[in-house]
C-alpha cells in the first residue's frame, strides 16, 4: 500500500512507482531518483526518463519517500554534517550517499535476492585502506533491513573478537543483530529489534506440531522451552540471557564474599539441558551449527535470511602464533562453507575439525546466511579466497565521483547552515585541495571538505560578531 506522502511516478519499461529519493549522480552531476517499483524492484533512475515528476523534484529532499521541509529538512542535514566530520556516513542516509558503486550494488542486489529465494552464500570485498569497504557495509546493512533480513555485524579484532576465539565472535555477532519488525511500510522512524526480540517471538511461536523446524535443535530448542516459562521480569531472566548470549555470568553462578546468598537463585543449572558455549578454539562447529539454527529460526520466522557482515578479516594476518591462526582460518573456512550450504557439514565431517565434548555438524538442516567479508590484500586471507565465487576488489572512487561526493556534501551544508553562502570560486578552491588528497581516502576527503566548510563560516560569524 502506498503512503499518502509518496509521489507517484512512472517509467515506460518497468511501469508506475512511488519516488523514496533523489541525489546528484557522477555522470554530468544529474538528478537520479531512487524508485520502489511496484513490481517490487528498487532502482536509481536518471531524472529525465521519468513521468510524473514536479519540476522542483531535482532540489527536494528525501528520506524513505517522505519530503523533508522546514526542521524534519534540517536535523537530517545536520545528522549527515556531524557525521561528514568524522569522515563517515549516518546509517539511515547511507544509500542516499553512495556513488560510483553501480557494479557494486548490483553483486550486493542480486546476492540478497538468492537468499531471499532460499540461497545464501558469501562474497569478499577486498581493498586497500580508505576505499570504503566500511562503507560498502553499512550500505548493505541499510539495505538488508529494509528488504526484511536479520543483519549482525562484526568487526574481527585481535583482542575482543579474535578469529581463533569463536564464542568471542559469536557473542559479538548476538550483541549486534538487528532486524525491523514486520510491517506493512518500515520507514525511518521504525525502531531496529535485537536478539532477544527475535528469541521472544520465537518462543511464543514454539508450539507443537511444527516448533518452528527447530525442535531437533540442541541448543535454541531447549533455550526456547525455557523461555516460555521464565518470568522475564526477574533477575534471574537477566543471568539466562545473558549466559545464552555468551556473556560470562561466573560472578552470578558462584556468588562472593559479600554476597554468598544469591550464588544459588543465581545458578544456571545443568538440569536446564542446554549445552554450555564452549569457550575453547575447537568448537567451531558448534558455533557454526548455532549460527546456521539462528539463520533456520529466521526463515520460519518469515525473514529472508541472516546477512553477517564481516569487517576486517585481515586481523588474520595479525595472528603471529601458528596454532591460532590455523583456528581462525578454520572458523572462517566453516562460515563461509556454512553460509554456502555444504551438503557435507550436515553430518560429522572427518575433514573438518570437531570439539569432542559434543561434536556437532556445521549445519542445522539448512543454512540461510549471506556472509559478507572486508579485508585488505593480504597474502594470509588466499586459503578462505578461493572458497567464496564472488570477489569485489574494491578500487578509490575516481575523481567525477569524488566531486558528485562533494557537491552533495555542500548541498547538506547549505542546508544545515542557509546563512552561509558560498562563492563558485570558494567551493571549487575547497574541491581542488580536497583532490589533492584523495590518496588519503574518502573518509579523509569528506572530513577536509567539512572542516574547511567549519573555518568560513566560524570565521564569517566572528567577523560580523
């Protein structure tokens, strides 16, 4: 159903839709308006091969459809400035402010309509640092949410999510899930739902005769019984949801000194039936085994799928002991075999490594993941390359790109601040010393470019003051 707000336009090709937003594109600096279709596809369309649209449509702006006027205009205005300033893009605007990317969101498009038609997979984006891999990310990440997929996001680290540690990165990944609930329209003010969200449908959904296809699971089965009869209220909910959440409750199991009292209510009992999350580096298929459950529990659901956006893989190289570093490509290797659906990882894999307190298949029945990895060129990442068909190597956006990047930043700009007004020759003196330094990076290039917007119009208010 169309929101009231939409304006209606048409293509000759792909028929009558409803226009979410417009932007200068990197080709002669046109007006592109982005299109949900009534057909159901999404696209960025040249302004001119449209019907329908008002003249002033090309200096309107947009958010999920919506016309921004008067306050609405500028708090999104100075949203996307306070983020230019640390060289970044603000989630919500992320697809709005994405250029030279075409091929790009093309690979990422179809990979969500595989899982969506019930096949996941994995996809590499390779690139030297400040080409936007971070970027590419919260662009999918955007987008996934709003075509109704359960999206977690994880940044390896050698510390706190390090690859030979899979309950580090499982944690992580439970920590950082979001999904929208189902509507009917998810618009911008739709409040992202977490892991606990999901669990808490679910198990009000674990009915019998079906259970949600995951009655045979040994782990979110007997996790899901027990939260139909949990008191969610208590403090003892909070202990249970945080040990499944593969947070450390040993101060609330054991108790202390000082509060010897509360070491039994506060106990998760064995007698639950739920196994432990193996804290050591061989349980790899356990975890993998939970994740492709989670991506199972999604489906019947009514999600898409499980799109798990990896973000600096090439912590890998960074592993300098032998022993762990063959942990960690192991536990990748079993992601992205896991997300590709390996018939093999249904059962025990004598190829594949097993923990032997309770060794598990990789896979739970299906898998329905889109895993999706960032990582620099580095020679230590070629054992999991070759495991995964779709490769971007993502290259710095080109100097058109760079400047359609720069005259959509000082249209925000003038937005935010409409006093300030900007000579041609002022704004392409800014664009020309930004391009000095493009080498640096997009994320330096946005940040130059505000930071030199700040001084003239600091030191403008100074001089009238």
């Amino acid at each position: 159903m169309t929101e009231p707000n939409y304006l209606k336009i048409s293509h000759p090709i792909f028929g009558s839709g409803v226009l979410l937003s417009t932007r200068k594109s990197s080709i002669n600096l046109q007006t592109e308006c982005l299109v949900r279709f009534d057909s159901g596809l999404q696209l960025w369309i040249p302004q001119h091969r449209l019907q329908g649209l008002p003249e002033e449509s090309q200096d309107m702006v947009f958010e999920d459809g919506i016309i921004l006027k008067g306050e609405a205009l500028k708090l999104k205005a100075h949203r996307m400035i306070e983020a230019f300033r640390l060289g970044i893009v603000p989630t919500q605007d992320v697809s709005d402010f994405t250029f030279g990317r075409e091929r790009e969101t093309n690979i990422i498009a179809n990979a969500l309509t595989s899982l969506s038609e019930g096949k996941g997979g994995s996809m590499i984006i390779e690139g030297e640092y400040g080409t936007g891999k971070s970027h590419l990310l919260e662009y999918i990440r955007a987008i996934a949410l709003k075509k109704n997929f359960v999206v977690s996001s994880v940044a390896l680290s050698t510390q706190e999510t390090i690859p030979s540690r899979p309950k580090l990165v499982y944690r992580e990944l439970l920590t950082n899930l979001r999904f929208y609930p189902q509507l009917p329209q998810t618009n911008q003010n739709t409040p992202e739902l977490g892991f606990r969200d999901l669990l808490r449908a679910a198990a009000k959904q674990f009915q019998p005769p079906h259970y949600l296809g995951i009655k045979e699971h040994i782990f979110f089965a007997p996790v899901l019984k027990r939260l139909n009869k949990i008191d969610d209220q208590s403090p003892k909910a909070e202990v249970f949801w945080q040990w499944i959440e593969a947070e450390s409750t040993k101060e609330y199991a054991v108790g202390s000194t000082h509060q010897e009292k509360f070491a039994s209510p506060y106990r998760i009992s064995g007698a639950w039936q739920i196994p432990a999350l193996y804290d050591f580096s061989t349980a790899v298929d356990f975890y993998c085994y939970l994740i492709s459950g989670l991506s199972y529990l999604c489906r019947n659901l009514h999600y898409h799928g499980l799109v798990i956006l990896l973000d600096e893989v090439e912590t890998i190289s960074f592993i300098y002991q032998n022993l762990a570093y063959e942990r960690g490509i192991n536990f990748l290797e079993g992601l992205i075999k896991m997300a590709h659906n390996d018939q093999t990882l249904k059962h025990i894999n004598k190829n594949m490594i097993h923990n032997q307190v309770r060794p598990t298949p990789y896979i739970y029945k299906d898998a329905y993941v889109l895993l999706v990895l960032t990582t620099t060129p580095e020679p230590a990442t070629l054992r999991i390359k070759h495991l995964s068909p779709n490769i971007i190597n993502l290259q710095p956006l080109n100097e058109q790109n760079l400047i359609t990047c720069f005259e959509n930043l000082v249209r925000y700009y003038q937005i935010a601040f409409p006093d300030l007004h900007l000579l041609n020759t002022t704004k392409e003196k800014i664009l020309h010393n930004a391009l000095r330094y493009r080498d640096n990076g997009i994320r330096f290039f946005l940040k130059y470019s505000v930071e030199c917007l700040d001084t003239i119009r600091i030191n403008r208010k100074l001089a009238v003051n």
